[in-house]
C-alpha cells in the first residue's frame, strides 16, 4: 500500500483484532485509486451501512475489472480481510508498473494476441463443458418426471 500512495501506515498488527474502520478506508481509498470518478458512501455507522459499503464496492470491481471479491472475509476485518485487500492492491500496483513501463519479469510480456486467443479458448471450453453438464442433468430430470409424475398422481 506503501508503494502506491497510500497516506497511513499499515501493519498485519492493525488486523489482529478486527479493525473494519481500516478495511473500509484502505477500500475507499483502493476504489478512488481504480475509478476516481466512483462516487460511493463512507457512512458505516451501522451494520446495514456496512454491508451496504462492502456491496456498493464488490459490485463496483466486479463490473468494472471482472474481480471477485469475498465479502464475508472483507466484513471480518481480520487478517483474511488483508488477503481480500491484497487482490486490490496487487493488480493496482501491477497496473502501475505496466503504465510506468517497469516490468518485473519480461516472461510475462508475451504477445497480448496470443494470450487474449487463450482466454477466449478456455473461457469458451469452459462454458462448453458447463452447457453440457447442464443438459445432462435436465435430460435426467426429464427422464425422471414420467415416474414422479406417477407417484404425484397416486
């Protein structure tokens, strides 16, 4: 957090009780960094103003950058919550090195069309696999209602 600007200071100690005023500022603060022009509300009085926070934010980086975040762990504010941040902040800090022109390991700067082409092809393989199974189990269920449909009517 250090490394991309943040003003506190952050230590694994601040996490060893729950600290949920820290997780709510460290996401705020994250969220402005992603999208300054997110407007989001900081009131977390109550625990439905938190759960509303922790909503607007996960639903914020799953639209804008396809992350999933847990917002059971967040909620926690513990030291599972600081794995939760560091999801944010890693690829926030992997962006700015990209945008800085330093890169850590020159492996990774493969040919971004061979590698969109593999996201596509394991995506697709992926929903493929899904469409079947799902037509599997509505086969079976179909297989089945004859004899539930007997059973119903008894």
């Amino acid at each position: 957090m250090k490394s991309l600007g943040y003003p506190r200071m952050i230590s694994l100690d601040n996490f060893r009780t729950p600290n949920f005023e820290l997780v709510a500022d460290c996401l705020h603060w994250l969220i402005q960094r992603f999208y300054p022009e997110c407007s989001i509300s900081d009131d977390i009085s109550t625990e439905a103003d938190r759960v509303s926070f922790l909503q607007s934010i996960a639903q914020i980086m799953l639209t804008k950058a396809r992350m999933k975040l847990n917002l059971k762990k967040l909620y926690a504010a513990d030291g599972s919550a600081v794995r939760e941040l560091l999801k944010l902040a890693a690829l926030l800090y992997k962006a700015t090195q990209t945008a800085t022109g330093i890169d850590e390991d020159p492996s990774e700067v493969a040919d971004p069309a061979a590698t969109l082409k593999l996201l596509d092809a394991s995506a697709a393989t992926a929903a493929a696999a899904e469409v079947a199974r799902a037509g599997v189990a509505l086969h079976d269920g179909l297989m089945a209602e004859s004899q539930l449909r007997e059973a119903r009517a008894r």
